[in-house]
C-alpha cells in the first residue's frame, strides 16, 4: 500500500483530549469532526510507551537526526505536573538513544505556574502559548464554558515564561486572526509579551464552511495581515512572525505555506495514528488513517494514501494552483482550507484571494536591507543580463507589455472567481436562504461547469457587493438576496431539476446569463421550478413558463439575455442585469431589437478590426471580456466607455455605429478591467497618501492610482493607433505622437512622485520600457 516511506520527523502527541476552555473555533470541538467524543480523556502510560517505541525504531532506521515531539490536546496541562513527568521521562528514556530529542508543547496556558515552569526547564521543553492578543481580541473566543475571560490567566502565564530562570521554555505564541479585531492593538500586545516567535493562523475553514467575511472588500484577512505586516516591517522586525518570514521568496515554508512535502503524524489519546489534525475542520472522520501505534509502525501509517500524497509538491495541487505564479511560496495553502464536497481537497485553498494579495503585500513591504540602496526606477536589464524575478514579478511584467498572455489573463479570471466565491459565502452567513445555498453546494459538486458559468458572469459581484454593503452601489438600489437567483441560474445550466423561492426586485426575476422575466404585482418571492430546457414562476395567481428554446415563443415578460458572435466566441449584450448599473454613469434601458442587432453587428465588426490592427490585445479580449453593456444616449458626451472595478470581463460602452471607433473603446476599457483585477491582488500605489499628478490629458491633478490607470490604458491606444499609422496616411499618426507624448509623460511623473510600492516601481519602468520599444517600433 502507498510508495516508498517519507522519514517522518515531527510527531504530535494528543496527550489529553479534553480542555478546559471552551474557545468557539476550536477545531477539534466544535467543527467537522467529533472523533474526540469516544477517546479516552488522557493517554494511557502503555499508549505513551508503545508511541515512543515506535518514534524511536523509526529514528533509528533512518538516522534521524533530530525527532521533533509535541504535547499537544485538548489541554496538555491537564495531566498535571506528575502526569507530564511521566510522559516526559518515558519519551526522553526511549527516543533520546536513538536521536536528539526536541520537546515541545502547545497550551492555553490557563493552569501553568511555577512547579510546571520548573519541569520544562528540567526536561528542555519549548512551550507555546495560544493567545490571540489584546483583552477584547482574545476574549472574543478563548473563554471558560461560562463565559468568563481568559485573558488575565494566559498574560500571568507568559510572564511566568519570560522570568530569566524559565526563558529557555518560551517558545512563543499561537495567534488566531479574526478580523473584526484591531490588527494594530493585536500587534502591540503580542509584542508586548516578547515572544521568541509568534505564529499568525488563519480561522480552519474549508468551502462548505467558508470563513467570516464582514463587509463587502474581497480579501479582508490580507487586508488585515498586510496592515499588520506593514507595522511589523516599520518597526525593524522586532520579533520573529513565522508567516511573513514564510511566504517571502526562499522562505522555507510551513505546513501551510510553501511546497515542502508533509512531515507529520499525530497520536491520539487512544494510541491512532492520524493525519495533521487541522483535517479535522473538513469532514468527520477526516484525519484518520485506521492505524494504530499498538499495530503499525511510522512507516506503515507514512505510507498511508492520503498521507503519501501529500508528499508530491506542486504534482499534487489542482490545476489551479499549478498555474500560478505564486504557488512556490503560497504551495496551495493550508491543506484542510481547500476542502469542498464531491472535488474533496482538489481545489484552492478557501483563502486563496486572500493568500495571493498578502504575498504581493509581502513583496511589497520587504524589510529593509541598508547596503543596498532602494531604486526608485525600474529598468530591464541590459541584453544578456540574466536577473532573477519571482512568478509576481513575472506576471506583472507580462502585463506590462500592454496586453498580457493567454495564461495570464486565466490567471486574472481564476482570482476574480475565488473573490466571488468568497463574497458569495460572506452572503451565505448572512442569508436566510439555507436551501439556496445547499443547491449551490449540490451544483458544485454535480455541475461545477454549470456554477463557474453562472459565477463568471461579469455582474454576479456587483449583486454580492451589493447585498453585503448597498452603499458601495448608490445606482443599484434596494438589495435583495442573490443566492437564490444564482442557484436557479445554475440548476437551469446543468439541467439538475430544483424547486426555490426567489425574492423579486422591481417586480422582475433575473437569472444571470439567462434573462429578466417581468413579472408586475407578484409581490416580494416567487416559487421558482427548474426543469430541463424550462421553469416555471408561481406566486397566486400568477404564473408562468419560460422555455429557454431559442426557438419557442417567447413567454409573457421574458426577456432574454442576447449575444452577439464575435471572433472570439459569443458576447453577451447585456441591457438587462440591474447589477449593470455599476459603472457611475447612466446605463441604457432595454434595447428595441433593431438597435440591439446594429449594436451587435457594430460590436462584430469592432472585434474583427482589434484581431487586423492588435493582434494580441484582441488575444486579450477573447481571453476575458464576456459582456457589453450600452450607456445611455448622452448628447453632449456622444462617445463614452466605463469599466467597474466589481464587473471584471465586461465594459460599458456608448452604442456608436463606427466599427474602428468602437474597437479603439473596447481596448482602452479592456486595459482598465485588467489592471482593476491586477490592484484586486497587488498594491502598485502606496495606500493611504494623498499625493496629486498633473498629467496632459486631464485638467485636474489626478491620484496615482489614476494616473496609472491612464497610462495604462493610453499604452494600448498607442499601440492601436501606431499599427494603424503604417498603413494610413491620415490621421493616425498624429493620434499615435498624441497619446505615445501623454503615456510617456505620466510614466514619467508616476515615477518622479514617489507614490508607488516596490513592485508598482516596476510595473511601471516595464511600461516606460514597453513604451520606448512602440516608440522605436513607429520608426
């Protein structure tokens, strides 16, 4: 059974399986698995022999150097110190013969004085502590059955640690985030306690159980991480922080971070040989292996299935992951987060987005290094010259070109999709619409084609944001659940027949990729059935069947969503999502049809003279953007485009019956959306500075992040208008000098300002460089 065996070399000992806090995430009580319930309440002396036997034959078989053991629970100071002497002694006597033994232990520390102290010293035990920060942050979870704080018990315990006698013992402490707390008062009160080490845990969550999103921003704990990342880094690094340390290039890894194979095997109370128990927030049942310390060696359980493929690397990951650029240092994230129903752990972690933005954070806010000067300009290296970047280095410099390859465009669509899925659990923990969201997981597993191309639809975001914070959309109006809307659409694609009531908003039901039925005085919700090739709306008396033949007549009030077919595929024109309306400006009603047909013939045309004049930016086009979406008529501003920063792969456009004038809009805005979902994962723009740019195309100083936003899409245009200069004499080139002047010159004040991160530095040289080699083109 399995391959070869893998030395294993850190093992961890659940010496007592009960606590005496009753923190609500505590994984091993209070989620998935409940194996806990029938285990023995400490570990037998015959069970702590046989587990040290088998530690020590495996040691010694393959000349170890070094075997890691940690005491671990439930609480391990329930033993008491007599019982803790026993332990300590049995494995010290049995392993140390064999290897050098390092001991260690994780505890609340609610019962540690001065005789436990004491015992450590005398055995050389590191101990951790669990403490999640100030008084309002750590008492947020770590509380006794009644309530009451913990927090006066852990602080008497980590000043015990710090006493010049005891000090050998401090290992350091085990944060667990949340981030309704300060990260800023968190971070001063570990710091307070001048800890060796401390490790920042992300709350276990997996995709059935997502974690708590409050607030509509896509990636609130690298948001929180970053903000205290970049406190720690101004500070001179003044403690050790295993997670930053790790995800910084060559940072060695951690069990949740990085590609390093597995390492670990638990013992339970009753002598099971076990997986990492984090797996125990996925499924009961998840961590076990069958095996036992009574029966089976550390090879047999090494050689476990599902603990030898956790061996493999990068092999191991879903194709997602493989992908991309930064899965040498994220490595997939913590194995347990990547956990959902029917793809079991085949998928990013449920932390994805967040972990992507916090290496960028990373990257961005290094600590300083002061023999080597900061460069405040990006250039590419001489011709030749070999320079070592990282895969966001890489990723970014792709971009920079102008366009962007194939790979990184799905990359961009692979982020924005787990940012929605993100939002879409956030609006779980705050819907009532539990059967919506059973549907959805169902369809996830049976159908996941059919959920991917409902959630890839541009407006599916703005309809969370929305739920999540109705401020963030003023145009929007009232919000309304998404869920159950979602799961229809879904259930309609793959065909899987469901039964949901939909709440209406406007007196219309809207199923994204699908259509608006209209459906006047049927009040708040309908019932909505899902049958292959239809549905059918009751609510009273009203009722009604929408075939989704094409060739069917059209229902009473339905109003389908059209497409156009263009070079790339088929677009959607969409006049009829109220999510639309994003964009700050106002949106077109629905289209008659004749205006609908000359827009999609226009829009054809358009995309037809992108693949003639930019080739590889129309790669990018048919790479990403899904949906148009028409303005209103505006006399005054008869030619007008927009992107939303939530819509990624749609832009907005005013209806223009010129093709070349139309392809020029969709480039233009088509470099806005990428660089949102760019900013969605980097910060290229130091936050919170209020600086202000003059640049030639705009008679109001703009912020950087605007400025960048120009260049960016003014680097396109040139291009655009440059290709079209080598074959017209007319006006092209005095379009192509216009805009190559104006993107060259907010280059330039972009990188005179001293507003931009390490990374946004050079993005941003790329683009001068980018820009130069257009110049050069040009003749």
């Amino acid at each position: 059974m399995g391959g070869p065996c893998r030395r294993i070399s850190q093992f961890v000992l659940k010496v007592h399986s009960r606590c005496d806090l009753s923190c609500d995430h505590c994984y091993v009580y209070q989620h998935a698995d409940q194996t806990w319930r029938g285990r023995p309440v400490r570990m037998p002396p015959a069970t702590v022999r046989a587990a040290a036997r088998r530690i020590a034959e495996h040691a010694r078989e393959h000349a170890l150097p070094v075997v890691h053991v940690v005491l671990h629970g439930g609480e391990p100071l329930l033993l008491g110190a007599a019982g803790l002497r026993e332990v300590l002694a049995e494995l010290r006597s049995a392993i140390t013969p064999c290897t050098r033994l390092d001991l260690r232990m994780q505890t609340n520390g609610v019962l540690l004085d001065e005789e436990l102290c004491r015992l450590f010293v005398e055995y050389d035990v590191k101990v951790g502590v669990s403490f999640d920060g100030d008084r309002a942050a750590n008492d947020r979870h770590r509380v006794f059955a009644h309530g009451g704080s913990s927090h006066d018990h852990v602080r008497r315990a980590l000043a015990l640690l710090r006493r010049p006698e005891h000090r050998a013992s401090y290992a350091g402490i085990l944060c667990t985030i949340d981030v309704r707390n300060d990260p800023d008062r968190v971070y001063e009160a570990l710091l307070a306690e001048s800890p060796p080490r401390v490790d920042l845990l992300l709350p276990h969550a997996t995709w059935d159980h997502p974690p708590q999103r409050p607030g509509p921003e896509p990636t609130p704990y690298a948001d929180w991480l970053g903000r205290l990342h970049r406190r720690w880094v101004d500070d001179g690094s003044p403690i050790s922080i295993r997670m930053f340390e790790a995800l910084r290039p060559g940072g060695g890894g951690t069990e949740a971070f990085g590609l390093a194979p597995a390492d670990v095997l638990v013992i339970e109370a009753d002598g099971s040989w076990e997986q990492v128990d984090s797996l125990k927030t996925a499924y009961h049942g998840a961590a076990g292996t069958g095996f036992d310390v009574f029966d089976h060696s550390v090879e047999e359980a090494a050689r476990h299935p599902a603990v030898a493929g956790r061996q493999d690397g990068v092999d191991a990951l879903c194709p997602t992951c493989r992908a991309c650029p930064v899965v040498d240092r994220c490595g997939g994230g913590l194995y347990a987060h990547r956990w959902r129903t029917g793809s079991g752990f085949d998928n990013p972690s449920v932390y994805c987005a967040d972990l992507f933005r916090l290496i960028e954070t990373v990257d961005a806010h290094p600590p300083p290094v002061p023999t080597v000067p900061r460069q405040r300009t990006a250039t590419p290296p001489a011709s030749g010259e070999r320079s070592a970047t990282s895969p966001v280095e890489e990723l970014l410099d792709d971009l920079a070109t102008g366009h962007g390859s194939a790979a990184t465009l799905a990359l961009l669509a692979a982020t924005q999709l787990s940012i929605t899925r993100a939002l879409l659990a956030s609006c779980r923990d705050r819907s009532g619409a539990t059967a919506a969201w059973e549907l959805l997981v169902h369809l996830d597993r049976a159908a996941p084609d059919a959920v991917l191309a409902v959630l890839a639809h541009p407006f599916v975001r703005p309809g969370l944001v929305h739920r999540l914070d109705p401020a963030a959309l003023p145009g929007v109006g009232a919000a309304v659940d998404p869920l159950p809307a979602l799961a229809v659409a879904a259930a309609l694609r793959a065909g899987i027949p469901a039964v949901l009531q939909v709440p209406l908003r406007s007196d219309a039901i809207t199923l994204p990729t699908f259509g608006r039925l209209l459906l006047p005085g049927a009040g708040e919700s309908a019932e909505v059935t899902v049958r292959p090739g239809e549905f059918q709306v009751r609510r009273g008396a009203v009722e009604r069947t929408v075939l989704l033949d094409p060739l069917a007549p059209t229902s009473a009030g339905w109003l389908p969503t059209r497409d156009v077919s263009v070079p790339g595929g088929r677009l959607l024109l969409e006049d009829g999502d109220p999510y639309r309306d994003c964009y700050g400006q106002p949106v077109a009603s629905r289209l008659e049809v004749p205006a609908a047909r000359a827009l999609g013939r226009t829009l054809a045309g358009a995309w037809r003279v992108v693949h003639r004049d930019v080739p590889a930016h129309a790669a990018a086009l048919d790479g990403g953007l899904r949906a148009v979406v028409p303005l209103a008529p505006d006399p005054t501003r008869p030619l007008r485009s927009a992107t939303a920063r939530h819509a990624f792969g749609a832009v907005a456009v005013t209806p223009h019956p010129d093709p070349e004038t139309l392809a020029v809009l969709l480039v233009h805005e088509w470099q806005h959306a990428k660089l949102g979902a760019v900013l969605d994962l980097y910060d290229l723009v130091e936050p919170h500075q209020g600086t202000r740019i003059r640049v030639p195309w705009r008679p109001d100083p703009r912020p950087p992040e605007g400025v960048l936003q120009g260049v960016y899409a003014h680097l396109a245009v040139t291009q655009v208008w440059q290709s079209r200069a080598a074959t017209d004499e007319g006006d092209a080139s005095a379009h192509a000098a216009r805009y190559l002047a104006w993107t060259r010159d907010g280059v330039d004040a972009l990188l005179a300002s001293r507003s931009l991160t390490t990374v946004g530095e050079r993005f941003v040289g790329r683009l001068r460089h980018a820009l130069e080699e257009t110049r050069v083109g040009s003749g």
